[in-house]
C-alpha cells in the first residue's frame, strides 16, 4: 500500500492529491486534539508547582499506594467512592504538591546530593540488609520490584526525598513550643481539685409507677430505631500463635539461663528493674551551675544550694523512677551511678544544667531462675517457632486448596477450630455477652467484610502468627417488634424516669450546697453517707468518667451533679491545686518533646503553604479524574 501511495505520488496530479489528503489528515489532528500533544504533552499533566510537573502517572500511583494502605488496614475492598469521600483522592494530590514545591526550591538553590551519598543510605538501609547487615543486592532487587519500581526510579525518589528532608532539618532545628505554651499545658494536666461529695441512690428517686402499655409503645416507636436487632454471623475460627506451639522441653537449660540472664531484672515478669527516688536543682546557666558544684564539693549540702534559692518540694523532686524512663541517656547513665544519698556533678539536660540528688534506692527485685525456668523456655521455644508456624500455615492452605474446610484442614495438624454460633460486629452474642476471640479488632472487622463460603486469606498477627476464619450463616440486621423489644424497652424507660427523678433531686440538693451548706449535712438529709476524694486530675479513674468531667466544669468553689453506676453523684470542689511547673520533670520534658514536634509541623506547613503560594499551583480537573480513575 506504501508503495503504491509513493508511485502516485510521482506525477504532478500525484502530488496534487497527496498534498490535499495531507492537509485533511494535519487539520484532524487538531481538531482530535493532537496539538496538545505538540504542545508539550499537557494532557498527561495532572498539575504543576512552578516548574516542577507532576503526572498523571505520578498521581496514579500515589493515589493508589494509599489506596491500597487502606485497604490492608481495613482488611477489605476500599472503593474509589469511599476514598473521595473520606477526601483520599485530595490527600494525595496535596501531599505531591507539596513534594513538588519543595523539589522546586531545592532546585532554586541548587541543592544535590552525591551519588556516593545516594549509595551510602542505601547500602545502610536495614530494609536492604541481610542477618549480618551486610547489604543485600537480591533483598534490595525483591523490595523494588514488590513496590513496582526499577533501580533508576528508586534512587530519583530517594536523591528528592534527601533534598526535602536537608530543607525540612535547615527549617525546624532548633525550633522548640515556647515555654509558656509548655507551662500551659503542664498547668492544664496538673491542676487536681478535691472534693466532699455523695451517692444519690437509685431508690431515692421514689416510688416510679409501671409504664403503660401505651406509654411503652409510643416510647419504642420514638427511639425503634435503638432496638434494631444487630447483623450476627456464625463461623469458625483457628488461631495459630508461637505460644500455641511452644514447646519448653526442646529449649535446653544453657539456653533458658541465657535468655534469663538478658532479661532477669528488666522484665516485670521476672523481677522488677531498680528504681530510684531523685530530687534536683535547675539552673538557669552553666556558671550558676558550675558555682553550686564547687561549693558542694567545698563541704556544702545539696540542702543547703535548695535553701539558698528557695525552692521548694515541688520543684526539686522528681519522684521513684527507672533508668529506662530518664529520656537523656547520658544523664541516666551518670544519676544511675551514684549511690544512695550521692550528689552528681553538673549534668546537661533538655531544660539546662541540673545538679541530681539520690534521695533513695529500691534494689531490683529478680525471681531466681529456678522458679521461672518454665516459662522461660516457653518464652524461647516461641520465639523459635517461625519456621514451624510457616510450615503449619502451608499445609492447612493446602488442605483448604484441595477442597477441606477450615475446621478440618485444622484438625489434620493438631489444631482445634473454635466455632461461634453467632457474634455482631462488636463482637458480642445475642444474650449480649462479649465472645472470647483471637486478634479480635481486625478478626471482627475482616469477618463482617466477607461473605457465607469464601476462603479468605488468614490475618496475621503482630506476634507472627495466624487468624483463619470462615463464615458459616449470616444472619441479617433487622427491626424489632414491639412485643420482641419491649424487656428492653420497659428497663430503659423505668431507667429515664428514675434519672429524671434524680436530677430534680439533685439540683434541690446542689442548690443548698451552693447556698453554703456543707455535704456533710446535705448528705445526712438524705440518709446519704458524705465521702471525700483528693488530688483528681482530669485523667482519673478513680471516679467514674461523668462525675470526673463535671468536676472540672465547675468554678473553682463550685458545687454539681453528675450520673453515676449506682445513682447520681453531688459534689463539692473543696480544692484547686496547680502545682508550679518544673520544666525538669519528666512529665513535662515529655509533654515539652510532644509540643515541639506540633510546632515543627506547623511551622513545616506554613512554609510549604508559602512556597506553593509564591511557586504557583496549576491542577488539570480533567485529567486528574482520569488518572484516579473516575
């Protein structure tokens, strides 16, 4: 056909022709769109952060990773109208925008990175390393091609991604929460208050007639929707774990006493760690610092440096703590060696030079091994069985390939299947008892995700083991009747109006104690005994969860009511504590460490937020939905 085109095209009709059939085929192509592709492949382009493009490839595959991170958090199919609804499809176009607008002023101010650099963090790469950490080239070719990449594109994303992190290190070192933002904070945890307070009983609401039948049913039809019987599913489930197969008779005693000795005083299962009760001087320079030191050394007393700059208990004490809990290591190392009652030398913390006391020791405690030998080698035999566990995996798969159920792919390696008559998806029966269930968060989630006679694959556990489960009968949600609801719907009602009854009570009674009565009395009036709670904090669980919450709403003299298990709870705040903050405390040179990281991400995202607003941002509508896939 080409040959023929090229002879008729030899006279001058020939080239006549031809010259006409070329204009028609060079004017469909714009009106089809070609010159867009002339113009610089615009329409591959989802958008752009000043020079820098971003592709509907790119987007693609980005949109898709996190797509497919959902889905193996879920344990099941994640649409793509569930992931734009959640605003996923926004999230990772954001996310490359800013990636891009960091890859363009990397480029502006001509940052790089050496290729023996490039090499250096791959090679170092834990991901990439054999047992001896030794880098491994077949571990690093597997890991590429599982995330569908070659060796150029890897070393791309990471020479961009070493760009990013040298401008994010140049823009957050040394940021820190300022310290009042701190101190706020610390005075929020730390405030407690006290109170008198007393149980308002269930009976003191009186006598509560019998709801009628007409009054039941209007009270079910308002709320019909709270007696939905929920969706249950029967099926059967096997658990694999090390513990299940451990056996201690094959781990010798050598072993059992080296494991034991690693672990002997560190482990709360075999004994407890030393614990020291510290107390300590902040200093707000060096030279102050320095000064204390000599004149302890001199023959003054740390008592006497506390005395001087009038401090008091709550800011030098720090309490009984473990080596492991002091953050900075070094300073654990040097407080950790000295004895009871010794004073340290100046030692540098995250709040400045500190001077430590040893106000007491608690020795470690260990369980001689002759007494936890046992559980030792059950310990050690599970941490061997990855290997077995593998292989049990495989040959109950086998099985399940070759046509046997679960239970009894199970029972042909020595496992017995657990079957579960009928669980909700908050895994309890219908008598609403909670069903005993290995892994149970993800089992429930993956089991209410999967259908009668499937084989889904097992869940594996974070010990390293596996879940299988197969679902047997599903029995859908539905509503209830009335006569079918109505136990449930009488001990709610008779429940309300008890409540109801109770607030009345209670307010009568808050009343008078506002007016300045005092619990005691308000108490006895009732027939009530007045108990007292001290030092609550907002995060207390020695008070239900309710009356705690009501505590601190009230002014700092205030009196309130809150429900309660056993009826309703009237209070009086007889306390309003707020300790001075010591910046040296553990608890809050970890709050601090929380705070810093808050103010670096924001100052991270506020300077991105500037450079896409300085760069440019252009986004393709069109071609970004045909890159996800809508």
């Amino acid at each position: 056909m080409l040959e023929s085109m090229r002879n008729a095209a030899q006279g001058v009709v020939g080239k006549a022709i031809m010259t006409v059939v070329m204009g028609l085929i060079i004017v469909s192509f714009v009106i089809w769109g070609v010159g867009d592709m002339l113009r610089g492949f615009t329409s591959s382009t989802v958008a752009s952060v000043g020079s820098q493009k971003i592709s509907a490839e790119d987007y693609h595959s980005a949109y898709q990773r996190m797509l497919q991170q959902y889905q193996r958090r879920l344990r099941q199919p994640f649409t793509n109208e569930q992931a734009r609804a959640i605003g996923l499809d926004r999230e990772a176009l954001q996310r490359l925008l800013s990636e891009a607008a960091m890859d363009e002023e990397a480029h502006k101010l001509g940052l790089s990175v050496s290729d023996e650099a490039l090499r250096s963090m791959i090679v170092s790469n834990p991901t990439f390393q054999d047992k001896s950490g030794a880098f491994d080239p077949q571990k690093f070719a597997d890991v590429l091609r599982n995330n569908d990449m070659n060796e150029r594109m890897f070393v791309s994303d990471l020479r961009k991604t070493a760009l990013r992190q040298f401008i994010v290190a140049a823009l957050t070192a040394g940021i820190a929460a300022p310290k009042a933002e701190v101190k706020a904070e610390a005075d929020f945890q730390g405030q407690t208050r006290s109170i008198d307070y007393f149980t308002l009983p269930a009976s003191a609401a009186g006598e509560i007639a019998p709801a009628s039948e007409e009054t039941l049913k209007s009270y079910f039809n308002d709320r019909k929707s709270q007696y939905r019987a929920p969706e249950y599913r029967a099926m059967d489930v096997v658990s694999l774990e090390p513990e299940t197969i451990a056996n201690p008779d094959e781990v010798s005693d050598a072993d059992a006493q080296a494991a034991y000795d690693k672990v002997a005083g560190k482990d709360p299962r075999y004994g407890s760690p030393e614990k020291r009760d510290l107390q300590q001087i902040l200093f707000p320079n060096e030279a102050e610092a320095d000064a204390a030191e000599a004149r302890i050394k001199a023959g003054a007393s740390f008592d006497d440096i506390v005395k001087e700059r009038s401090l008091g208990p709550d800011q030098t004490d720090i309490g009984v703590t473990t080596k492991d809990a002091i953050i900075d290591k070094g300073e654990a190392e040097a407080v950790f060696a000295l004895p009871q009652g010794g004073v340290s030398d100046v030692l540098k913390s995250q709040f400045g030079p500190v001077i430590v006391r040893v106000k007491g020791v608690t020795p470690s405690s260990v369980k001689p091994y002759s007494e936890v030998a046992e559980a030792i080698k059950r310990q050690v035999s599970a941490s061997r069985a990855g290997d077995k566990i593998q292989a049990i995996h495989d040959k109950i798969e086998d099985a399940r390939v070759a046509g046997k159920s679960l239970a009894d792919a199970a029972k042909d390696v020595g496992l017995t299947a657990q079957t579960i008559p009928a669980v909700d998806a908050e895994g309890k029966d219908p008598a609403g008892a909670p069903v005993n269930l290995p892994d149970k968060t993800d089992l429930l989630r993956a089991a209410f995700a999967s259908d009668v006679g499937l084989d889904e694959a097992p869940l594996q556990t974070k010990d390293g083991g596996f879940v299988w489960y197969s679902i047997g009968k599903i029995e859908p949600s539905h509503d209830r009747g009335f006569e079918e609801a109505k136990p449930e719907v009488e001990a709610q009602q008779r429940a309300d109006e008890i409540d109801k009854a109770l607030v009345a009570k209670a307010d009568d009674l808050v009343k008078q104690l506002r007016a300045g009565g005092t619990v005691a009395d308000v108490a006895k009036s009732v027939g009530a005994e007045a108990k007292t709670a001290a030092d609550i904090h907002r995060d207390d669980k020695s008070l239900p969860e309710s009356v705690v919450a009501a505590i601190f709403r009230e002014p700092a003299d205030g009196a309130g009511s809150a429900a309660s298990p056993d009826g309703r709870a009237i209070f009086k705040i007889t306390s309003d504590k707020t300790p001075a903050v010591d910046f040296a405390d553990l608890r809050v040179k970890g709050m601090a460490q929380q705070l810093d990281a808050s103010t670096r991400d924001s100052v991270l995202e506020q300077y991105v937020e500037a450079l896409r607003r300085s760069l440019g941002v252009v986004v393709h509508p069109e071609v970004l939905q045909s890159a996800e896939g809508s």
